[in-house]
C-alpha cells in the first residue's frame, strides 16, 4: 500500500470513529442497535428483505441482523448491516426503513450491497 492510500486510509478511520462518537452526542444522531437479535429488530430486517425482493424482483433471504443503528426523527430510521443468501451466496447489505409504529407506516428507503 503507497504513502497516499495510507494517509487516506487513516483519515477514513478518523472520519468514521468521529462520526460515531458525534452521534452520540446528538440528537437526532444514530445510535447503536444493542442487540439485533431482538425481535422488532429481526422483523423490521425481514421487511427490509421481503421489500427489497418485491420491489428489484430478487430472491434475498435474511440470514441474520449482523448490526445495526437507530435514529430518533418522527418516527425511528433503522439502519442495519443484514446478511443475506441469494441463492447460495450470502453477502451482507445495508438496508434503511423508516417506521413510525403509531400509525403502522414503514419504508424501505434505502437497500443496497455492502463491498466487503
Ligand atoms: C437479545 O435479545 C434476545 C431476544 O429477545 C434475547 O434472547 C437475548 O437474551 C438478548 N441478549 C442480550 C445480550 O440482551
Ligand atoms: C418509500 O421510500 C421510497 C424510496 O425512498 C420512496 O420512493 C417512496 O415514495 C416512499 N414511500 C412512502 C409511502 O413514503
């Protein structure tokens, strides 16, 4: 690896881990999922898969909620990493939706492949 991708490597990790630490300190930032084995969190990932499928015509089957973060905005915005199979190959992807319970609306607002 050359000098540059290192220092850009490096500013990467700094961008990132600040962005993490800010979100916690703000509100209306992401907080982290504490355990994504929990049920509502599994559910709202199979939404997100069954979703995905109606919508792009493909065939994902969740395999699990690999981790996850919440956002407090009208409602909550669930951001989570999902494994999931398609056909034999399980790849792991990050899916949004958006919920607001009190009036059982949820969207699929974003779903795409994470480069692993
Ligand atoms: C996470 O949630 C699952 C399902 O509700 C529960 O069985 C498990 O004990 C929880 N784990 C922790 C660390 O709280
Ligand atoms: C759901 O999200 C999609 C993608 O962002 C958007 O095109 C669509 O209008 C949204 N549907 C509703 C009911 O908000």
């Amino acid at each position: 690896m050359g000098y540059h991708s290192l220092v850009f490597l490096s500013l990467l990790v700094l961008a990132v881990g600040g962005g993490a630490a800010l979100a916690e300190a703000i509100p209306g930032g992401w907080s982290p999922i504490k355990n994504v084995t929990e049920p509502h969190v599994v559910e709202i990932a199979k939404y997100a898969v069954r979703e995905y499928d109606k919508r792009s015509g493909a065939k994902l089957k969740l395999v699990k909620v690999v981790k996850g973060e919440t956002q407090v905005v009208s409602g909550t915005n669930y951001r989570l990493v999902l494994a999931a199979k398609d056909g034999s190959a399980t790849a792991n992807y990050q899916a949004v939706v958006w919920e607001k319970p009190w009036l059982h609306f949820r969207n699929l607002t974003s779903f795409k492949p994470l480069l692993s």
